[in-house]
C-alpha cells in the first residue's frame, strides 16, 4: 500500500497462517464469520503470547491484558462462504489446511468463511498492548484500542499473482504445473534480496500465466533503413536498392536471400533467391530515367532455371521489385510466366509491417497471395493482402480495448469467453466473429509471446478467463 493507511481492526490467526501469508505461500485464512470485501486488518499471532490474568478476577475473566506484534496488514478481497463438502479436497490442495482440519471446521461451524486477503509487509512490527477477549476464537475481528498509521508497507504479492492465486480458490482450480507453481513462490521471496532472481521470476510467471504486463517495445530500429527502400528504388542507385531488397526480404522471414554471381549481369540490376520458407527467385531494377524495363525479364530469369532445374524453377515464386514502367511486351512475358512485378513502395509497405507488427506477415498467407491472378504488375493484390493484415491486428487491438473496458466497467479481474464475445457482438455488430474464433484470438493475445492479455486455463475452453496485460497500438 504506497499511501498511508489507518486501521483500526486487528485479525488474529495462527502463527502458521500469518508466516504463510506475509511470505506469499497462500492468500486464504479461516474466518470465525464471513469478512465483508474491503474490511482492512492489522495481522499479528493470535495463539502466539501467553494471557497475564488480573489476579483480583481470576476466577472469571473476560479480557487479558497482553503486548502482541503487528507483523503486516492485510485488505479483504472477498470472502468465500464454502459448505459443499466435495469441494473440500481440493481446497486442501490449494491451502494449508489438512482435509481433517477442513472438515472438522465445517462440522464446527456448517460452513468455511474463506477470506481473500492481500497482504501488505510493514518494514517492522508494531508492539501495541491491548484487551484480548479470553473467549473470543481465531479469525474473529477485535477493535484496537487506538488507531494506527501505517505508512511504506510493501505487498507480499504483485497484482498478477494475487489474481491468479485468487481465481483458483474461486473456481477450484489445481495449478496445472504445481512443482513450477511451488518454484515460482519461492523464487519470487528470493528475488526479494537478490535483484538477480527477478528475471527467473518474470519469465516463471508469464509460463504460468499470469505474469506482469510485457513492458511495451520500442519502435524498432530497421524502420530506418525500411523507409528508405522506396526512395533508393526510385533513384538510380542499383547497388543500394538490391542490398535493401534483400535486408528486406530478411526482415519478412525469408532465408537467406542472396545474390548469386552467375545471375548478375552488368548493368541489368541485381537477382535475389532463396529456399525458406519456400523457393523464389527474382530481380530488382531501380529507377532509370531514361528508359523503362527493356530487357525481358524471363531471360534473366531463365539463369535461374539453369541453376534451380526446370522442375524446382517452375515450383519457385518470382518477383520482380521495380521501380520502373513496363513495355507491353515485357509486361506480357511477365504475366505468360507467372511473374509477380511490385514497387519499392509496396515491398517498402510490407516489410514496415512487419516491423511495427512483428510476426504479422505469413509467408505462406503471402505466397497464395502471390500465387493468383493477376500476374504481371502484382501492387494491387499485395496491397490487398496488407489491408487484411492491418484489419486482423485492428481487431485484436478492438478486443483488447474492449476486455480492458470490460473489466474495468464491472470491476473484475476476469472474464470468461462468452461474455466477452457478447460484448463484442453487441459493441461491433458489423464486425462479426464466431464464438470459436473468438477464443482462438483470446488464446493468442495471451501467449507470453504477445503478452497483451493474460489467461487463467479452465477445465475446458468455455471456462477458460482472461484479464488485460497492456493495449495493442495502432
């Protein structure tokens, strides 16, 4: 809690409750009645001082006097009213408490008043003396005897992991990778003395799914070198472009594009090729005032059949990155060979997409692009493959917004797939996904690769809640 908090309530528990509290191995303690959300408390060890007696009333005693140390203070989050006996072993899992210890309070009591309680460590413990009710039983709320300011107390647990640990109790979830859930726990008291073990804690936690928002990246540096491939192509700086084409088809995923010698010939531009994720082979021409592409480019791109063999040439897709016009008769040869002629300032245009949106391009969605008509001057169809691209990010941008706005609108943590895409339905309704599409975009946004939502996994994927990491910008 960064502000300065006054409580006025202490909450005593057993010494093993309050040390698994204060050192992030639970969230949950046994209440004698349900704890209203918000209720704030002072901690400190109900069974942990020995009561001094008045001597003048020793026979019948109601209050004890008693000096007791105020370790942390805690806020309820809520409070869960549990009396289904079948969900008592799993709540042992997910606690400290043994089955017998749990049933034997349900049987005390008829029910299990569960508190969710998010714990503040104060920097030291507070000595306060006051009345301790001789009656009174652990987990009941007593008033303090004066009023205390607690000011730089530091969470035991960061919001993410305190969500987290909270939807499992809540929907009685087991962790799906418990020797990995204990690791995270401890490295992550660790990573309290030693700075060191915050990586390991980080990308322990984004595993498990509920880690931190990724801090968002910086604009990438190639966007330098990107938005100059135009420009060069429409210079005549033949030597430059080709070496921005192919820093260009490196940036969009392809393997080792190379130039190869025996493609070369002097004057003519420069020829590109590569094997992965699939064969092509092309040429880059930069702007030449003076005339338009002349030279016929099958016969250059015949050296690639020679090399590839006609039987790989013919699978291979081949581009042409030119800046100048075509004649009709090259632009003729072009399409009866399948040949696919862009601009710099397309091929500029698609690899700035990448950049801003990395993993955005799929070659394999490019290559059917680039394997349909029309041949020839092939703008127009890659600029329609962008479009669909910028819309697929746009959406995912609209339903990161709307989860946010969700969560924040209802004040939740989580919420679940079907609400959300009737949210959706309703907020867009000329933007429609189905429900399983839904999800599957819901799934994506919160890989730890993406991290612009986090997932808590439920027993099937209708169960399955998400909560907002950090937006998507457009």
């Amino acid at each position: 809690m960064n502000q300065s908090v006054l409580i006025s309530t202490a909450l005593g528990l057993s010494a093993p409750d309050v040390e698994a509290l204060i050192q992030g191995a639970t969230i949950a303690a046994v209440a004698e009645i349900f704890l209203d959300p918000g209720q704030e408390f002072a901690l400190y060890f109900r069974n942990d001082f020995t009561p001094q007696l008045p001597p003048e009333s020793s026979d019948q005693p109601t209050e004890v006097a008693e000096t007791v140390k105020i370790v942390a203070i805690a806020r309820c989050e809520g409070c869960q009213t549990i009396t289904d006996r079948n969900s008592l072993p799993t709540l042992s899992r997910l606690t400290l408490w043994s089955l017998e210890d749990l049933e034997e309070i349900i049987e005390d009591q008829g029910a299990i008043f569960l508190a969710h309680l998010r714990v503040d460590r104060l920097p030291e413990a507070i000595a306060l003396a006051f009345h301790l009710p001789t009656q009174d039983r652990i987990g009941t709320p007593i008033a303090l005897p004066v009023t205390i300011a607690v000011a730089d107390s530091v969470p035991v647990l960061s919001d993410r992991t305190f969500a987290y640990r909270r939807s499992q109790l809540e929907q009685f979830l087991l962790p799906l990778h418990p020797e990995l859930d204990a690791l995270q726990g401890a490295i992550a008291q660790l990573a309290r003395s030693q700075p060191t073990a915050q990586n390991l804690d980080d990308d322990l936690q984004q595993f498990l799914g509920f880690g931190n928002p990724v801090p968002a990246t910086a604009e990438d540096p190639d966007l330098t070198w990107i938005r100059t491939i135009a420009p060069v192509g429409n210079s005549q700086d033949a030597q430059g472009f080709a070496k921005l084409v192919r820093q260009g088809l490196l940036k969009l995923g392809f393997s080792g594009p190379e130039l190869l010698p025996e493609f070369l010939i002097a004057g003519e531009g420069c020829d590109f090729y590569c094997e992965t994720p699939y064969l092509m082979v092309g040429q880059c021409k930069a702007k030449n005032p003076k005339t338009a592409i002349s030279d016929n480019p099958a016969q250059l791109l015949t050296r690639a059949a020679n090399h590839l063999g006609t039987e790989r040439y013919e699978r291979a897709i081949k581009w042409i990155v030119a800046a100048e016009e075509l004649t009709v008769d090259v632009l003729n040869v072009a399409i009866k060979n399948q040949m696919n002629v862009i601009r710099p300032e397309t091929l500029q245009s698609l690899v700035d997409l990448q950049a801003k949106y990395k993993g955005s391009v799929d070659l394999l969605k490019l290559k059917q692009c680039l394997r349909q008509d029309p041949y020839g001057w092939a703008d127009d169809k890659v600029n329609s493959y962008i479009d669909k691209v910028k819309e697929s990010i746009e959406l995912r941008s609209r339903i990161i917004k709307l989860v946010k706005r969700h969560l924040e609108n209802a004040r939740l943590e989580l919420a679940g797939v079907e609400a959300l895409h009737a949210l959706y339905v309703s907020s867009y309704p000329h933007h429609f996904i189905p429900l399983k599409e839904m999800h599957e975009i819901l799934i994506e946004l919160s890989s730890p690769l993406t991290g612009y939502l986090g997932r808590i996994k439920g027993s099937d994927w209708h169960s399955d809640r998400f909560y907002y990491l950090r937006d998507l910008s457009l």
